[in-house]
C-alpha cells in the first residue's frame, strides 16, 4: 500500500517539527512486508518504516514485531560491531494512522537494507535459541 505525501509529512512531522517544510519520499523496495521510503528533507535524510495493518496474514510471531525493533536495534548496537541503524522515534499510539511506525536514521545505502535486515534476523534468532 502507498500512502499520500501528505500523510507520510504528517507522521514524520509529529516527531520532527522543526525539519524543512518541503519533505521528498522515495520508496525502498527492499522490504517485505513493511511500507518504507527515504525521507528527505533540506540536509536531514531519515527512513519511515511503516508496518502492515494488523489483520495481515503472518504467522504468531510476525504480530505487532515492529514493536520489538527500538530494543533489538538498541541491542545491536550496544553489543555487536554490526552496522545498525539508530531508531530515532517508535509511533505505536495509532494517532495518525491504523499502524505502528518508526524513523531511523538513514546511515546506510538502500543496498545495504536487505544485509542489515537478514543480520538482524539472525541475531533475533540466535536470541530466541538461547
């Protein structure tokens, strides 16, 4: 699902007030099951994952995960070398729209998403084997 430029300004100005008015989005392909896009705005450049609406077809474990990303990203960065991108707001108060949302910092290439993504799930499993 695509949502409006109009929208997407809103939820990321409920965080960042003060960037430039003029925000461009750009959708990053690489996800599966979350709604992403690049955000520009002046300098700042920022990533706005959004998750799938709650009634998606996922397994029991897939439900509500974006939740779990601020602290396994927190984690990641704190105890391993891995290239993590820090989460700089999590939105699950659905104010703005039906879904849980997060804005990152866009430290990495669109390239560099699908790595990052695959070692997160490792570490996230090696987490749940413990």
């Amino acid at each position: 699902m695509s949502f409006s430029p109009a929208a997407l300004t809103a939820l990321v100005r409920q965080h960042f007030p003060d960037l430039p008015a003029e925000m461009r989005f750009e959708p990053i392909r690489t996800g599966k099951f979350n709604s992403s896009y690049w955000v520009r705005a002046g300098e700042e450049e920022l990533v706005l994952r959004i998750a799938p609406p709650d009634d998606s077809a996922f397994v029991f474990y897939e439900r509500n995960m974006m939740r779990q990303e601020p602290e396994l990203h927190a984690r990641l960065r704190a105890e391993t070398s891995l290239p993590v991108a820090e989460i700089l707001a999590f939105d699950d108060s659905r104010a703005l729209i039906d879904r849980h949302y997060l804005l990152m910092d866009s430290y990495t290439h669109s390239e560099d998403l699908h790595l990052q993504e695959d070692l997160k799930w490792q570490f996230l499993t090696q987490l749940l084997n413990r």
